[in-house]
C-alpha cells in the first residue's frame, strides 16, 4: 500500500507537531487539525486510513466530532482513536458508544499509541473495510451499502473502471499507479461534495474499479463531470513527452504498442427501471453498463 494517511485533531500545538514529526518519520502521511470542524472539513476532501482525535476542542468537542464522522455514509468506517486527559469511566464509555475504536489517555507512551494505530488500520484492512490505496469503503462496505439500497427507492449506483490503467502501471510502476487511485479517490469525493447527496457513498470495488451509490437524478450529471474532470486532469500524472504525443508505449508480446491516456469508462442503473433481488444483479448489471461505454484500446 502507499503512506497510511493518518488525522491528528489536536489543540495543542506542541502535542500536534510532536505526533506529526514522529509518524511522518515512520512514513505516514500526517494532518493536523486544531478544531473539530477543521478535521470534519479536511476529512471530507481526503480520506485518512485513521484518525487521532483529543476530546478537549476549541469549537466542537470530539464526541460531537466522533459523533458527525459516524453519521455520515462516506466517513463511518474511519477507525478513531480517542487521545485525551479524561481518564474517567464513564467518558471511555461514551466514546466507546459513538463508536471510537480505542482511548488512550494523557500522558501516553508514544510506542503505545504507535502499535494501537498500526493495530487498527491492520484490523480495518484485514476486515476489508477500506482499501489500503485510496482509504475507500471497500468489500464488506459496499456489500452492506448493497444490501441496504436494494431494500429502497430513489438510488442509482454509478460503476466507474479507468480505462487503460494497467498499461499506464506497466510504464511508470507501482508507485505511481497508486497515486492514481488516490487522485481518483479525492476527485469522487469533491464531485460527489459538490453535485451529490450528504448519504451519498463512495467505494472502491478493487484495482480500477470503483462505485458511487446516490439518487437517480444526480447520476447522470455527476458521470458527465467526473469523466470530463478526469480526462483533464489524469494528465498530470505523465510524463512531458507522452504528454506532447498523447499516448504512452508499452512492450507487448507482439512488440511496441501505442496505447491511449487514462479514461474512465461509466455504467449507471438505477431503481426506477430495473428490479433487484439480489445484489449480485446490481454488480453484474453495474458492470455490463459500464462495459459498454469503454472505446477502442490502441492509437494510431
């Protein structure tokens, strides 16, 4: 996987360039926050694998931030580690309660809180929770959200793969690829913030695939702007030269072969034309629709 992305929400300065020196030394990639509504906020614009969060806040306090993290569909399945000098029984139960993931209190040994943070992202991928790449719900996540829809009204899942990614992993390598995947994450994310729904939900399905479930009326306009935001932007992520020719070469069996810049192929359904009894139907027909929007592979 890339660099965890972890979120410390923290109101003292001192603790918080403390926790973010010592994690980016570990190879994290570290946020922080002063104010609850700062960490909702940042939160919302990149998903951290977890986040660190001190009851004691300025504005809101982290009950009430813990409380906003799990009410919301695209921000419930954060593990939350509650850091904080309350040391009294019933405030660790309250915490518990709103669904934080562990309590450490202050002062704390900063080995401790190191292997309960690596213990829990562990946890949240081994359960298939989020993907390690982009921090997207992914497996049992989506199957839950799958279930839950195929029981409503009013939805439409939208079925994204990026076309031509494993050309583009086989060129620039790994590392690059999974920067991708986190652009593609952050993109869903503000496009989905500014054109969707609060219950709206974003999930990567695995690799190159990745799903939004919304309602039947922001469908359409939220593909139209993904798919040109992503032709526009995905350009930043080649190099000069395969951007002055438009295309990347790749080695195949058969020798050089020209193969086009990334695209996003989209399949939308929805439930006002099509009955579901099972969710597998909603993924298979998810897929075929999004089949048919993929062009041809090879340049000229």
């Amino acid at each position: 996987m890339g660099r965890p992305r972890l979120m410390v929400v923290e109101d003292d300065i001192d603790i918080g360039n403390m926790l973010k020196i010592y994690f980016s030394g570990l190879e994290y990639d570290v946020e922080v926050a002063t104010r609850g509504s700062d960490a909702l906020e940042k939160t919302k614009k990149v998903l951290p694998h977890l986040i660190v969060l001190d009851i004691m806040l300025p504005d809101i306090d982290g009950y009430e931030v813990c409380r906003k993290l799990r009410t919301n569909t695209r921000t419930s399945h954060i593990p939350v580690i509650f850091l904080t000098q309350k040391d009294e029984r019933s405030d660790k139960l309250q915490g518990l309660e709103l669904g934080a993931d562990d309590y450490i209190t202050k002062p704390f040994d900063i080995e401790e809180l190191k292997l309960r943070v690596q213990g829990a992202i562990r946890r949240s991928e081994r359960e298939s929770l989020t993907d390690p790449r982009s921090g997207l719900p992914a497996g049992r996540l989506i199957e839950e959200q799958l279930r839950k829809i195929i029981r409503e009204q009013d939805w439409a899942l939208v079925d994204i793969r990026i076309n031509h990614f494993d050309p583009f992993r086989d060129v620039y390598g790994f590392v690059a690829s999974d920067d991708v995947l986190r652009f593609m994450a952050m993109m869903l994310s503000e496009i989905v913030d500014d054109l969707g729904t609060l219950t709206d939900f974003i999930g990567h399905a695995g690799g190159d695939n990745f799903i939004i479930i919304t309602t039947e009326k922001a469908a359409s306009s939220l593909s139209k702007v993904l798919k040109d935001r992503f032709a526009e932007e995905v350009q930043t992520h080649y190099n000069f030269i395969d951007r002055e020719q438009g295309y990347i070469v790749t080695e195949t069996p058969n020798g050089p072969e020209n193969m086009p810049f990334m695209t996003l192929a989209i399949g939308i359904i929805n439930s006002a034309e099509h009955d579901f009894a099972d969710i597998r139907e909603i993924t298979e027909m998810g897929a075929e629709t999004r089949r048919k929007d993929i062009p041809g592979e090879l340049v000229d």
